[in-house]
C-alpha cells in the first residue's frame, strides 16, 4: 500500500514540474511574442514616440491588473464583490509584414495628436525583406501609409487603414490597393 502511494505523490510530482515548466515556458513565449521593437525604424522622434506610447500603454495595463487584483483582495476581505469594468483600448500593436523580396521604404502618417502638437505619425521604417514589424499605433486612428521599394522611385504606393479594424497589413509593393489587410 505504501508503494502505491509513493508511486502515485511521485506522479503527482511529476506532473506538477512539468506543468510548472509548461506555465514557465508559455509566459516566456507570451512575453516575447508580445514585444513591441523600433528597430526598423531610423527616425529618432519616431523611435522616442514609441518608447512614450509603449510606457503609457504598459502603465495602463499594469493600473488595470493592479485594480483588478485589489477587487478581488476586497471582495474575499469584506464579500461585497465591487469588480472595475474595463477601461477602453487606447493603444493597439500594429504588425507590418514586407512580402516583398527588396526592403521596403515606409512611413505611417496620421492626424491623430499625441501630446499637444505631435502628431502619432511613425516615419523612415526600413524594412528588410521579408521581415515583419510591430509598432505601437492609437486605437480608432486613421492611418496613411506610404511605401516603396526604391529609395529613389518617384511615386509611393499608398494604403489606407482604420486601427480599430485592422491589426495586420501585408505591404508588397506593385499589388497597390490588393495589399492585403486583416482584421484583428
């Protein structure tokens, strides 16, 4: 009987290291899928402004969790359940995706102000070929963006995006208005 049970508290063990392994390995992913880079982008107000709007994104999102976690604390403490409802998204990740076999030449430009009198315009993003980048927009913005594959090359081709409606866009040039837009 004893044998039994130590066989059964070694399975338990056993599955409890690896689900802690799992738990550790999918936060790590989550992490680092989550990550936002300027690292194409070779504007230097641009890169500040994406540092700005990622700090400001991260503390509200840390404000809610924290708010959220003290509720919980509250409802246990004293059974009165009082949960905050959820604050609306004002910042949104953006993936571009070059489909193209060249780098790519782009700039986002916006009427949407940041602070005062800068506009949440994202400008000179060079990016390698294939390659796919995530920048930090304003949720509900209205985006022009304009890109080519030769740095000289006279006309940019031009798309159109809400970022309430679309979370992805796939840039190849010579396709123009068939660049491909996806939703959230």
């Amino acid at each position: 009987m004893s044998a039994f049970i130590l066989s059964i508290s070694f399975e338990i063990y056993a599955i409890m290291k690896l689900s802690s392994k799992s738990i550790a390995l999918f936060t790590s992913l989550l992490i680092f899928s989550s990550c936002v880079t300027s690292a194409y982008i070779t504007d230097q107000e641009s890169i500040e402004r994406q540092k700005e709007m990622r700090k400001y994104r991260t503390g509200v999102n840390f404000a809610d969790v924290g708010l959220l976690i003290a509720s919980s604390a509250g409802a246990v403490l004293t059974g009165v359940e009082i949960y905050p409802g959820p604050q609306p998204q004002s910042f949104r990740k953006l993936v571009l995706l070059s489909e193209s076999k060249d780098t790519l030449f782009i700039n986002m430009v916006t009427d949407w102000r940041w602070k005062d009198s800068i506009f949440c315009d994202v400008r000179e993003i060079v990016m390698p070929p294939l390659q796919s980048a995530k920048v930090i927009v304003p949720m509900g913005a209205a985006y022009n963006i304009f890109f080519r594959n030769d740095y000289n090359a006279p006309d940019d081709e031009k798309v159109e995006i809400n970022t309430a409606e679309t979370g992805r866009i796939k840039l190849n040039p010579g396709k123009g208005k068939s660049t491909e837009i996806s939703g959230n």
